[in-house]
C-alpha cells in the first residue's frame, strides 16, 4: 500500500452529505441548495453522490454565518465568496511576481560589472 494513502489534506473530500450536515449545522437539504447556487462544491463519487471535505465543511459554516449573523442574502454571499477566492488568488500571484522581481534584480546585481 502507497506510504501516502492516507495523508488527508483539508481539501479531500471525504464526508458524505448526512455527515457534511450534521458537523456543519445545517438541514442536508440546504446542503444541496448551496451546492445548487455555487456556493459550495463539494466532489462527486463516481455514483455522482457528494464528498464535502474539511475545507467545505468551513466554508458551509461561513455562509451560515454570513447569512444568519450578518443578514447577508444568498447572492451577497456569494459574491463575497468569488472576491475572497479573487483577493486570495491575486495575493498568491503578487508574492510570485516580487520573488521573481527579487530574484531578477540578484541577477542583474551579480552580472553587471561594478560601476
């Protein structure tokens, strides 16, 4: 058996819907409402039944949170949601593009002749 097989991450779906549900807080129906809406995706098994992992069972808790502490609709909800996603993704390409920037500029240092 592959050493690896079962190192998990947050992102493996792993939780069926009852379980996805139940650690979450939420009716299974609503569950499959979020899935309906792009809200949360969770992964399909081959029978195309949902897998929620640990990283969706957070971010169910999120949307209810946002909804019934914050009075936040379903479309708000979501579209915080897509700009997290955007912010997250753009800070991630912006660390990329200043080590490239850093590592280009030692470049130039170490082959520039000294003035």
């Amino acid at each position: 058996m592959d050493a690896n097989f079962f190192d998990l991450s947050d992102e493996t779906p792993v939780y069926v819907i009852s379980v996805a549900a139940q650690l979450s807080g939420l009716h299974p129906q609503t569950l499959r409402q979020y899935d309906r809406l792009g809200l949360v995706s969770p992964g399909r098994t081959p029978g195309r039944g949902r897998l929620y992992s640990t990283r969706d069972i957070m971010m169910l808790r999120q949307v209810q949170r946002l909804s019934q502490e914050e009075g936040i609709n379903l479309a708000g909800i979501k579209r915080i949601l897509e700009l997290e996603n955007e912010n997250l993704r753009l800070r991630e390409e912006n660390h990329r593009l200043r080590a490239e920037l850093s590592m280009m500029r030692a470049l130039i240092r170490y082959e520039l002749p000294p003035a």
